[in-house]
C-alpha cells in the first residue's frame, strides 16, 4: 500500500504532502533549535514558534479542522530530534496523556504525571478517540533515521494495555511512514506506533501536535498552546 491510499478513518493516518515551504521549514528549524537545546524530545509550554501554523486556518490547523471539525485547536507540542548523540527505541505504545491547566479530580481522568513542568492526566480512551495528532517533519525521515511505524486500524482497538500493545500491533498491517521535510503526517491519537533507532548520522526533528475539537468535563480544561 502506498501512502496516498491511506485513509484516516478507515487506517488511522493519512499523509499531507508539502504542507510547509522549504523557506518556513528553514525559519521554523531556526526558531525552535534552541528550545531543544541538544535533548532527544521537549514538551513546549506554548506555540509561539510556530502559531500561524498550528492555528485553525494555517496549513498544519487546516489539516486538523478537515479531519475532526471546525472546533479543533492544539492543545499539546511536543518537539523532538533524533540525532547520533541522542538516540532511542520508542517500542509499540498508544498516546495515553494530555496537558491540563489545573488538577481537578474527575472520574475517569487518572493517573497524573507532570512532564517538562506540566501537568499530564491519562483520560478516557473517548477522549483520545476525538483527537487528532499532526507530526510536522522538520527534517527528510526515511528508512535510516527512524521512520514512525503504525499498525493499521489500531485505533478502532480502544484501550490497549501497554503488555498487550506489541501482540495487537503486529496482528494488524504495518506502515512505514517515511516523509519529506514540510510533510504533515497526520495520524488517530490512540493508533498504535513505534520507532526504532536512527542509523543516520543526520538530525530527524518532528514538531508533533495534538489537535482537539471538544471541551473536556466538570471542569477540567485543556492546557492548550497560549
């Protein structure tokens, strides 16, 4: 299967070619190099390097209104670069947390963790199934620095616990999601992923953002990228 037959309700991802110029992918590596400051991934507490981008009626926004509605918004960013020096095996896994502004004790939400200095709730999978996770590639991503690789239709799983994860991934179709610098791989937040270890000697930074388009309950609110 190649990546232009992908569907994102029916397999989980969809992949959006050139969606960011080369002259922008340049600027955007610049500004946002040193928040990484030599880490293999940082959570950013806003998305001030990349806001008209990432907002509803900017190419990466436009991507996630199309696919989950007209109300969605960011409301995670996560950076991450993959180098020699800073190099890891992601084994299969679900996304399982997102970022809140305040704690606030609901049935359902648990447990809590704060990461980079903010806080982390694991929600129900509902709230996962609403969402959408865009993956910017700042850099070329092919079969030697770490392509993401997805099992198709893991997303209609629900729930799986983190023992199960490798035994349902590799009963569904794999996809190797290789991508050019300004590509959008867009992808079910709770689908099945992993990577292995780089064998590039060159950088893979992604610029990874979670998209929602519904308010959370009893109170609870999306931290968000403000």
């Amino acid at each position: 299967m190649r990546a232009c037959d992908l569907s994102f309700a029916r397999d989980g991802a969809a992949l959006f070619s050139e969606t960011v110029d080369a002259g922008e992918i340049a600027a955007l590596r610049q500004r946002l190099d040193p928040a990484i400051d030599g880490r293999p991934g940082r959570r950013l507490p806003d998305g001030d390097a990349a806001s008209d981008l990432l907002a509803n009626d900017g190419p990466v926004g436009r991507i996630a209104t199309g696919l989950i509605g007209a109300t969605a918004r960011p409301v995670r960013a996560v950076l991450f670069d993959k180098t020699p020096d800073a190099n890891w095996i992601v084994a299969w896994h679900q996304d399982r947390t997102i970022t809140v502004r305040e704690r606030v004790e609901v049935e359902g939400f648990g447990p809590w963790s704060t990461k980079d200095g903010l806080l982390h709730v694991a929600p129900p999978i509902a709230v996962l199934e609403g969402m959408a996770t865009l993956r910017l590639h700042l850099d070329d991503c092919d079969d030697e620095n770490a392509p993401l690789r997805i099992a198709m239709g893991s997303h209609r799983l629900g729930y799986v616990p983190a023992t199960l994860a490798a035994s349902k991934a590799v009963a569904l179709p794999p996809f190797v999601c290789h991508a050019n610098a300004g590509d959008v791989w867009a992808y079910a937040t709770p689908i099945l992923h992993m990577s292995e270890r780089s064998r590039s000697n060159g950088r893979r930074r992604v610029l990874q953002v979670d998209y929602a388009a519904s308010d959370l309950p009893a109170g609870l609110r999306w931290r968000g990228l403000s």
